[in-house]
C-alpha cells in the first residue's frame, strides 16, 4: 500500500470519529534495513521509529547516522538491556513491571537522564502478550509515577488476534479508560495513547488513539530472515 492511503485511513478515521487533534505516526521498522527506514523518514508526517529489539535498535541506529526522528523501544525489555535501552531509545513505550520501572529509573539516575517512558497494558488478557495485567496496573503506575528519573507520557497496548471488531475496540477502550483514570489519579497531562497496527489502527484512533504504530502496510510483509 502505499503512504498516502494510510495517511486517508488516518484522515478517514478522524473525521468519523469527530477529532481534529494530531495522530502520530511511528513507523515500526523492525527487520526493516536502514536504507528502507532512511525511505520511511523522507514521508513528512512520520513521526518516529518504532523497534522491538535492542540489539537490533542498536547497530541501526549506529549505522543510521542524524534522524529527524525519535526512536521508539515498543518491544518487551529484558532487565538486563536495560542500560542499553536507556543508551540507544528516545522513549520506552514497554515498561510493564514495578522491577523493570525501579530498575530503569536507577540507571536514568547514573546517566543523569530523565527517561520518558509508557506503560504497556495488556487488555486483552491473551497471554502472549507482554503488558501488566489491567488489575496490577495502579501499582504501576503509583511506583513509575513516584521515580524522579522516568517521565511518564501515557499508555500503550497491541489489540487482541480477532476478527471481532467489537472485541478490539472493547480492548482499546479499555486503555483509554486506564489512561483517563490515570490523569485523574495522578494530575499529569499523559497525552499518549499508543495503540493500532497495521490491523486495527482504524478501530484504535476511533477509540482515542494519538499514536498509531504501523510497520507492515507501510513496508510491506515482514521477513525475519532479514533480521540482523
Ligand atoms: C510489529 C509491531 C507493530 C507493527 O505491526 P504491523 O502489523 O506490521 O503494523 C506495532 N506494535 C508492536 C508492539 C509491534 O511489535
């Protein structure tokens, strides 16, 4: 497909939903080579990069040089890459555990950095996927709330595997209302609310999304073989 149809999608989507606020675009180049994603940043209205893995993340990014764009952790991070997830990403969208949260605000604190982060909610309950269960997420959110290094911007969650589109925006709407919650609880603005794939991104910005993460309709089929 090529970019400006997403780019309708988006504007589609918006208009049915009666929004006229921004959506933000991260590409998810993940097994994308740098020479693909160097294509992705000349599209003006691409906002981030979006990766899944450090390692991977890390010779990218060295072998990318300057970007106009911020880089996103949107993987699971193992505690042991944290340091190197702190070194490489702009932003980590998949902090999901109290541990993982302490232990990323430490390593912010000796790099003398304030990291801003997401929480991953898992809302749909299926589990293979990665994200504190909604019943764990107030802890959460009081633990990385209360760290002086982490700067919270809001939540993040992937869409249930289903073709039942009243299930996705069930799970969707779910994080919105955690997100809505969450402001009330703690007075900050967290103006970011990370959901929708290539699959569902229209049913996510139906629901409130403000950052939309799409890797296979802008790049086409992933092929892992390609993944370095
Ligand atoms: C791979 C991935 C995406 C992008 O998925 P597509 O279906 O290729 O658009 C978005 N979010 C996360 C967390 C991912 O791992």
């Amino acid at each position: 497909m090529d970019a400006e149809k997403i780019l309708e999608r988006i504007e589609n989507a918006k208009l049915k939903a009666g929004r006229n606020d921004k959506v933000f675009f991260a590409a998810v180049s993940k097994t994308r080579t740098v020479e693909e994603m160097k294509e992705a940043e000349k599209i003006s209205w691409v906002d981030f990069f979006g990766e899944n893995r450090v390692q991977e993340a890390e010779s990218k990014r060295k072998a990318y040089g300057q970007s106009r764009l911020m880089w996103r952790l949107i993987g699971h991070l193992q505690a042991n890459k944290a340091r190197k997830a702190i070194e490489i990403f702009d932003t980590i969208d998949s902090v999901d555990s109290v541990e993982l949260a302490v232990r990323l605000n430490r390593i912010a604190g000796e790099m003398n950095k304030s990291v801003p982060v997401l929480i991953e909610v898992n809302t749909s309950g299926e589990a293979s996927k990665s994200g504190v269960d909604p019943e764990k997420f107030g802890e959460l959110l009081d633990t990385v709330t209360g760290l002086e290094n982490l700067r919270l911007d809001g939540l993040m969650t992937v869409g249930p595997i289903t073709d039942s589109e009243r299930e996705i925006r069930s799970a969707f709407a779910a994080l919105r209302t955690l997100n809505d919650d969450a402001r009330v609880r703690t007075g900050l603005p967290l103006p970011v609310l990370s959901m929708g794939m290539s699959g569902d991104f229209d049913l996510a910005i139906l629901e409130g999304s403000t950052l939309v993460r799409i890797g296979t309709l802008l790049f086409g089929e992933r092929d892992y073989r390609n993944e370095p």
